[in-house]
C-alpha cells in the first residue's frame, strides 16, 4: 500500500507529459478522475478511478469513463480510444462494454482483490 501512495504522490507531484487527468466530480466534491494517456495524436488509453467504495454502483464510473470518451473525441480530436480493465473486475467491464467499446484481445497478468487475473482489452472508434 506504501508504494501505491508514493506512487501515487509521485504522479502528482510530476505527471508524465503524455498524461492528461481530469477530476470527476458529483455536486462539487472529488469522487475520483478520468485518464487519457498517451503520445500519439490520434490515440489515447483511457483510464478511470471512482472512489471511495461508499460511492460504487451509483453510476459515477459510468458518467466518468463517458466523459472520457467525449474529451477524447471531441475535445482532442482523436480518432480511437483504448483501454483495459482486469477480467475480475467485473464493474469495469461491464462500463466499457456499455459504452461501446469492443473487446480485442489480452494484456497481462495482474492481482485483482488478492487474486490473479489478465487485463482484457478493448477499443472504440470516432463516429
């Protein structure tokens, strides 16, 4: 957890220049971000994070990797976003397979809530 949080500090402290985050917010508090990452100029990863767990399941993950998507097509002109999620990690595949995205193919192995599984990938296109 220690690595995580320096991790995590360190992100803050001095982003990466091809990290674009955005705060998510619900009545004007932080309830997590939205990620766009990448250096190519016409794709990008996307990435999403909502928290804490008191505000699972009340669709703010869904709103946030939404919003996401929007930015990344409309706002930086892009033409494919990607992104993966862990196959345990149901709640995420679940948004990114409601938002349209299409499954194509596998990444690597990782730990989910201590146990293992592998990132599934998915993308989607501008319309």
């Amino acid at each position: 957890m220690e690595q995580h949080r320096a991790f995590q500090r360190q992100l803050i402290a001095d982003p990466p220049v091809d990290l674009l985050r955005l705060a998510a917010t619900r009545d004007g508090h932080l309830v997590g971000y939205v990620d766009l990452h990448g250096s190519a100029p016409d794709r990008r990863e996307l990435g999403f994070l909502v928290g804490p767990r008191e505000v699972w399941g009340q669709g703010l993950g869904m709103a946030a990797a939404s919003a996401g998507l929007r930015y990344g097509f409309h706002e930086l002109g892009l033409k494919e976003i990607w992104a993966e999620a862990l196959e345990a990690n149901h709640a995420s595949i679940r948004i990114l397979q409601k938002l349209g995205m299409t499954g194509n193919g596998w990444g690597e192995v990782d730990t989910h809530l201590g146990r293992p599984s592998r990132y599934r990938q998915f993308s989607i296109t501008a319309k």
